[in-house]
C-alpha cells in the first residue's frame, strides 16, 4: 500500500487538491465580492504547516489534507461578535446563502467543464454500453443460471423500469445486493417474467447476476505463453476458441474461463477455428496460484467496439449536461438505497480509495484522470448539499429555517446542531476509511472483516 501510495502521489494531489481548492475558491470569492473578511484560506486541516498572508487573509497548508476551508470573520455564533458589517453572521440570509452554496456549485461547474473538455477531445465509448440487455453469457452457478436465463434472452424491464440499456441494467444490478428484482423476459416471441436476486460480491459489495454481452473478439486468441499448456499443445495467435469439451461456447453462453475452471478433466479437448478450418487441440490445464483457477497459457483478445464522435463545444457541453446530470441521479439512488439499507455502505469511499482509483486512472492516462476527477468534484458538491449540520448543506438548511420561522436560531440550539453534525462527520469518516482499508487488504484477510 505504501508502495502505492508513493508511486502515484501526484495523481492524487492533482485529482483531490484541484477538487478542494476549486470549492473552496467557490466560497473564497463570493465573501471577497460582498467585502465579508476571509480570515484564512486553507487547504486541509490541523496545524499549518506553510503559507502566506496577503492583506487580511492568511493562505495557508495544513498538516491533514482531508479538504480545506475557508474561515470568515463572524461566522461562529459562539465567538465575540460584534456585529460589524464585515462579519459573516452580520449579512442579510441571501448573501450568507450564496458564500454556503458557491462551493458545491462550483464543484458541479468544474465536474461540466471538465468532462465537457473530455468530450470534445475525444467522444469514445465502448457500443455495448448503450445496446440493449441481450444475454449473451451466462456464468455458471450465477443467480441468472439458478433462474434459468438463457443465452439469447433479451431483459426488457427490472422493476418496471424499460428501455433497457446495459448501462442502466448493470447499474440496477449493482445497486440491488440481496434485493429481488422483478424482471420482464423477451425470449423468442414470449414474455416471461421471473424474480431475481442478485447476490453480494467482490470488495463493494455489489450485487451480481452473472449475466453478459456476447463479445466475438473473448474467443480469439492474442497471445499464446511460451512453455504453458496452450502453447505446447500447438494454439496459435489468431485462434478463434469455439468450443471446450462437449460445450460450445457461443451456443450455450459460456465463457471459456468459466467453462475450463469447472472441468474436471485432466486434458481437455479444445476446438478452435483457424483459417476457417476447425481443429481440435489437447491442452491440460494448470492451477494458477494467484487466482486458484484452471488457465492454459493464453491472452484473449480484450478489444471492444467503440462509439467514436467529432463533436463539436457545444454538443460536447451538451453531452457532458447529460453525463452529469446521468451521474447526480446515480448518487440520490445510491444514498436513498443507504437510508432504506438497500445497498451496502462498503459503497462508499474515503480519501484511500480516492488515491487508489486516482492511481488506476493516472496509468491509463490523462483523460482517464480528468474524468475521475470529474465524478469527484461532482460528488463533492452533491455531497455538501446534504442538510449536516457543518457541511454547506447544514448552513443553507439553517438559513431556509430561519426564513420561514422569521427569526433567528438561539445560540444554545445552534451549538447542539454543530455537535451533531461533528459526530455525524467523525462517524462518516470513520466508516469511508475502514471501509478504504478492507478493499486494500489481501483476499485471504478479507473474512476476519465484516
């Protein structure tokens, strides 16, 4: 983890520092503009550790880069307040509502422009993702196979949600863990529908089913290890893997690493297309110790089909409007799901998994980086809009309460809400980072955590 950590620090400085000062410049510049005094301007928490003060501000690093914050003169109903126009406390509710709320806002400006740049550097994404739920694999032992999904089916509603596309199918798959799913079945002219219920699986406790697309490109073989049992078995690069056993891969929506794992068979017969003539191969398999599963020594072909677009700044901005706003409906049904206890709370992430997924995203390169930062930033303001108390959400929430009660809050109530909301976020962060340390944990430690 250490070693992770060093490798890709700068990906996560670039990814959550840019986030958090974009944020805290949303605050910064709003108080400027209506003369509030900014007392300092810090990114992080704790003791300083450097910085510099320009006028009445004190720009400064703290020691806990865990966010930043901007701190205002009056803005603590618990300080001497002396009511000066320069005091936060002081402003009418309309200005006191635009420094709290420009933060989250300009944290869902930056998740625009920046997927908006993406978007028009290169509009690329795999065609699958919006084709409709065509079940073309189908995993042993899965949920799907236990409810007799066939290859071929074509799933046209989950809770009476239609017009399926992958996407949105996988997305209801993973947010619904150990939840039935009533589901409605094309297959071959008739309707049938069937209840399913996915099951807990992988780090994020999402829910799997085990269904797939069918990819021709799975079956072709791209490289062949020397020494392994593939390769003395005489397969080649450009292989089209068709059949394992008695089991035909494409007609029974098997994929070959499922269908080799089950086997029992020592040497198992493999067909493969190869020049338009088939062959049929003898390839014992071996026991990979890493992964404990049956392997033969090849690399598959990975390539997908793309959708590929020219587009234009504006239709770019308009796509990432649509991405976005795709996006915040994920995030209000994953946490309304955590309220009802629908998914698991292992969803959620701290700064740990910030830095794992910035350091994932950095290798596979810079757009890849800018998007992942895209959908932080996003979910950063989302998140700050929610009515906790210290969050901007909590403020704006006691500004909207005391407009419409027409007074404002005792100081005694304001304190107890602060408490709170303290708690709530010391409880949070403790949940986001046990969470971020049981994904980076070896497999074999994994049972010992619930």
């Amino acid at each position: 983890m250490l070693e992770f950590f060093s490798a890709n620090i700068l990906s996560v400085v670039l990814v959550f520092g840019t986030v958090v000062i974009i944020h805290e410049l949303g605050h910064f510049v709003v108080a400027k503009l209506l003369k509030i005094r900014v007392e300092a301007f810090a990114i992080g928490f704790g003791p300083r550790l450097l910085g510099f003060r320009k006028a009445e501000t004190d720009y400064r690093v703290c020691a806990i880069p865990l966010g930043g914050y901007v701190k205002m003169a009056g803005e603590n109903p618990s300080e001497d307040l002396t009511g000066g126009i320069e005091e936060f406390l002081s402003r009418p509710k309309w200005q006191r509502f635009l420094v709290a709320v420009m933060g989250p806002v300009m944290n869902i400006l930056l998740a625009i422009v920046l997927l908006t740049a993406v978007f028009y550097h290169k509009f690329e994404t795999p065609a699958w993702l919006s084709e409709p739920v065509v079940v073309g694999i189908i995993e042993s032992n899965s949920p799907a196979e236990k409810a007799g999904i066939l290859p071929g089916d074509r799933i046209v509603a989950i809770d009476n949600k239609r017009n399926l596309t992958w996407e949105a199918f996988s997305l209801e798959v993973a947010t619904s863990a150990n939840r039935p799913l009533e589901m409605e079945i094309s297959r071959q002219g008739q309707t049938i529908r069937k209840t399913i219920t996915p099951e807990t699986q992988g780090k994020h406790h999402g829910g799997y089913l085990g269904v797939f697309p069918y990819s021709p490109s799975l079956s072709v073989v791209k490289n062949v290890m020397s020494g392994k049992p593939a390769a003395e078995a005489g397969m080649r690069t450009g292989d089209r893997i068709i059949k394992v056993g008695d089991v035909e891969l494409e007609k029974a929506g098997k994929d070959l690493a499922d269908v080799l794992n089950l086997s029992k068979d020592e040497v198992v017969s493999i067909g493969v297309l190869r020049q338009g003539q088939q062959l049929e191969l003898k390839v014992k398999p071996y026991l990979d110790k890493v992964t404990n599963r049956r392997m033969i020594g090849i690399e598959r072909d990975q390539t997908q089909r793309m959708i590929v677009k020219n587009l234009t700044v504006a239709e770019a901005f308009r796509e990432s409007i649509q991405q976005n706003v795709k996006f915040t409906s994920l995030i209000f049904d994953i946490l309304q799901k955590l309220f009802k206890h629908e998914v698991s709370i292992r969803m959620m992430s701290g700064p740990i998994g910030i830095a794992q997924q910035s350091g994932i995203a950095a290798k596979s390169g810079f757009v890849d980086l800018v998007f992942l930062m895209a959908a932080i930033s996003l979910n950063l303001g989302i998140m700050n809009l929610l009515p906790i108390p210290v969050l901007d959400g909590g403020i704006i929430a006691i500004i909207l309460v005391e407009t419409l009660i027409r007074r404002d809050l005792s100081l005694r109530l304001r304190e107890r809400i602060t408490q709170v909301g303290l708690v709530v976020l010391i409880l949070l962060a403790v949940i986001v980072t046990y969470n971020d340390i049981i994904k980076v944990l070896p497999a074999s430690l994994e049972k010992y955590f619930p």
